[in-house]
C-alpha cells in the first residue's frame, strides 16, 4: 500500500489575521505598517483587505536585504 502526502496550499490571498499570525505580530501593527506604507502591499476587494502570499513573501525577502 502506497499513502500520497497532501499537499498543503497557501491560499492566494492572506487576511490580515492570517499575516499577522504569519509574522508573529499584532493586527493592530500589520494595519500600522499598511497605513505608513511599509508593510506588504494589499488588494482591496470591496471593503475587505487582503495581502497576496506572494507579495508577503516578497516583502519579507526585501525586509531581510534592507538590515
């Protein structure tokens, strides 16, 4: 017998809950660092917030290079 291990997927868009568990800060400081126009960059879907995991990748790779 043969077992396939699932795999896992991301999902293409991020809440700001999901980021900042991701990154292991509040939401209170994802929504600061997106209003000052640091953190990662958003997608707007009516009144909802979103932040692709691709670009949140991208920002932490750029936030590692910038130290």
């Amino acid at each position: 017998m043969t077992y396939e291990t699932e795999k896992v997927q991301k999902p293409l868009l991020l809440t700001i809950p999901q980021v900042a568990k991701s990154l292991g800060i509040s939401r209170a400081m994802v929504y600061s660092l997106i209003a000052k126009r640091k953190g990662p960059p958003v997608v707007r879907l009516g009144r909802s917030v979103r932040v692709s995991a691709a670009s949140l990748d991208k920002w932490i790779e750029e936030q590692e290079q910038a130290q």
